[in-house]
C-alpha cells in the first residue's frame, strides 16, 4: 500500500539525533509531544498538542488507531495559501494490527474552512479566508464523526512579501532548512534537490518552504529549488555537533570532562554560534556557567573542518546528567542565484 509506506517513511524524517552523549542518550529534531489529549471546554472532541519548532506548527493528533501528525509553516497570515505535509503512525503490537489501523487511519479527512483533506494523500493545502483570526482543523473518521481538532492562532501582523530567494548561510545537520523567497503556498509546485538528491518538502506558505534536510551530509552543500517557472542554485554549511564524555554519571565531588565536537566547517567563512546547556544543573555543575553560547570563527576552524573545545563538569550530587548543544539561528541569509526555467 503507497499511503503505508509515504506516511512512515516521512514520520521517520523527524527521528534524527541531533546530539548525544556515550550513555546514547538522545534528542530528536522534534521532541515527540504526548499523546494524550486536552479537553476542549467548548469542542466535545478533544485538541491536538501542538508544538512550535523550526519554523513549522505541529499538530499531533491521538486516536485509538494511531498517531497523526499535521505539519504547517508557523508564519501563516489571513488570506494566506499553506501546505503541508500529514504523517502516520499507526498503534499496535503485530504487522497484522498496524496494518489493520493504518488502514482506518487512510480513511480519515482533515477538514479546514469546509474544505477537505483526505489523511491517505499524506498533505494538505487551503486558503485561510481574510476574516481568519485561527486555523481550526477538524480531524473526521470515515463515517463523518469529529475525533479531534486543532486551533492555530494566525500572525498578529501581516507580513511584507519576500521579493528574493535567500537561506541562513549554516544549518544543522538533521534539522529542516528553511528558504525564505516569494512561494505560492503550494508544496507540490516546489522541487528541491541537494547534491542530486530529491528533498521532502515539510511545508509552505507565500514567505517560506521548509524542507527536511537529509543525514550524513556535512560541510559544503549544493541545493537547487525550482518553483513553478523560477530556478535557483546556491550553497550552504552543514554543520554536526555532538557531545561526549567518559562518565555520563557522576558522584558528589567527582569530576569529568565533556567534549564539544562541531564537524563540516571546511572553509566556512562566516562566524558559527552555538548554545550549550546544562539540563542537570543538580546533578552537575558545568564550567562557565549553566547555559552559555560558544563562538567559532573561520580562523579558529582546523584543517580537517572540526573544531572541538572542552567544559569540565563536577558532580553536585549522586545521578545521570545530560547536557545539550544547539546552533543558534544565523541572522546572515544567503541570497541565492536565480535563473528562469527553460
């Protein structure tokens, strides 16, 4: 069944590790929001959790037969045109009984303004009307009946048009990439390629697409977008970070040392911040301070594109610690070349 593998194989995109330590703990690009339902006091069906990250809205719905997911870019206006891509996660213990739910899960519509999206085309588009103050998704079973909704609040403001194509000039590896530009809304009128490989497109809206980065791609990339009769080539960093240290679980008084690694930086030629963060600031105690941001320039970069730096940590009491490293957001855009389809 094309809906059984489309819809997995996108829900794994979102699985990647970020950073980890030895004890293989790690974070994922999305934090995987809880199942469980907040009752809406005026809607008898329950309200999604939704979540905010990475430039997308996600909306997690939990039903019986499984886990869906609506993705939707986080800047829609009223009068807007979004897009986005639905993934599935169906429940059970046997191939037999995933299947089984996947199957009801193919059957369900998410419904917007009286306009309906089948769940089994895995992605959804609609117009938000001008009066719009939210987007208010209703999820429906085969048989009509509400099972779930979701209400994402719209912009305050309305935003200026982008008249050029453009992305941050370093992103992380794992995390979605996001193109600003002048876009439709509509994902299926974009194609975006990185060294030659096809990119999922996440979701868009007329300022924005945001696309799912690929593993094992570091340093200098090539990606190419072509939306509707425009084209454009332009490169960026990918960069990796990772975390590691010789003791994951510390004593009282006892020490250890963890390890920054940031690797892709060959011939990078623009500053790389970083905000490392201790999330066990009772278990450990980490040098220069709880959270703090870590500064690379070009000319602090190795030959092999690593650059690695070190924090001590000493045990304040008896436990496991994690920590945690992030790339903070490039304020520079990279403008990107743009050439007319032929």
């Amino acid at each position: 069944m094309r809906f059984t593998v489309t819809l997995l194989a996108l829900s794994l995109i979102f699985a990647s590790t970020v950073f980890c330590t030895e004890s293989e703990k790690s974070s994922s690009v999305f934090e995987t929001p809880k199942p469980a339902f907040t009752k809406s006091a005026s809607s008898i069906a329950p309200l999604a959790s939704t979540q905010t990250r990475s430039g997308l809205v996600v909306s997690t719905f939990a039903t019986p037969q499984g886990t869906l997911r609506l993705y939707l870019p986080d800047d829609a206006n009223a009068g807007d045109q979004v897009s986005g891509l639905i993934t599935a996660q169906p429940a059970g213990q046997t191939k037999t009984e995933k299947d089984m739910n996947l199957g009801e899960i193919a059957s369900f519509n998410l419904v917007f303004d009286s306009k309906t999206s089948p769940v089994i085309d895995g992605k959804a588009k609609w117009r938000i009307p001008v009066s719009a103050n939210s987007i208010v998704i209703v999820l429906q079973n085969k048989d009509g009946k509400e099972i779930g909704r979701t209400d994402i609040p719209l912009q305050d403001s309305k935003q200026d048009p982008i008249a050029a194509f453009g992305l941050a000039g370093v992103s992380q590896i794992g995390k979605p990439i996001q193109i600003n530009g002048p876009f439709d809304g509509d994902l299926d009128n974009t194609q975006i390629d990185m060294n030659g490989q096809q990119l999922n497109v996440i979701a868009e809206s007329p300022r924005r697409v945001i696309v799912a980065a690929p593993e094992g791609m570091s340093g200098l990339v090539t990606l190419q977008l072509k939306e509707n009769q425009q084209s454009m080539h332009c490169s960026y960093q990918a960069v990796g970070i990772s975390l590691s240290a010789p003791k994951t679980s510390l004593s009282s008084g006892e020490e250890t040392t963890v390890t920054i690694a940031v690797d892709g930086l060959t011939n990078v030629n623009t500053n790389v911040a970083l905000e490392l963060k201790n999330e066990s600031p009772g278990i450990v105690n980490m040098e220069g301070g709880s959270v703090q941001n870590i500064d690379i320039s070009p000319g602090q970069v190795p030959s092999d594109g690593v650059y690695k730096t070190t924090r001590a940590l000493i045990g304040l009491g008896d436990g496991s610690f994690q920590l945690a490293a992030r790339l903070l957001q490039q304020p520079a855009m990279q403008t990107c070349i743009m050439a007319s389809l032929r």
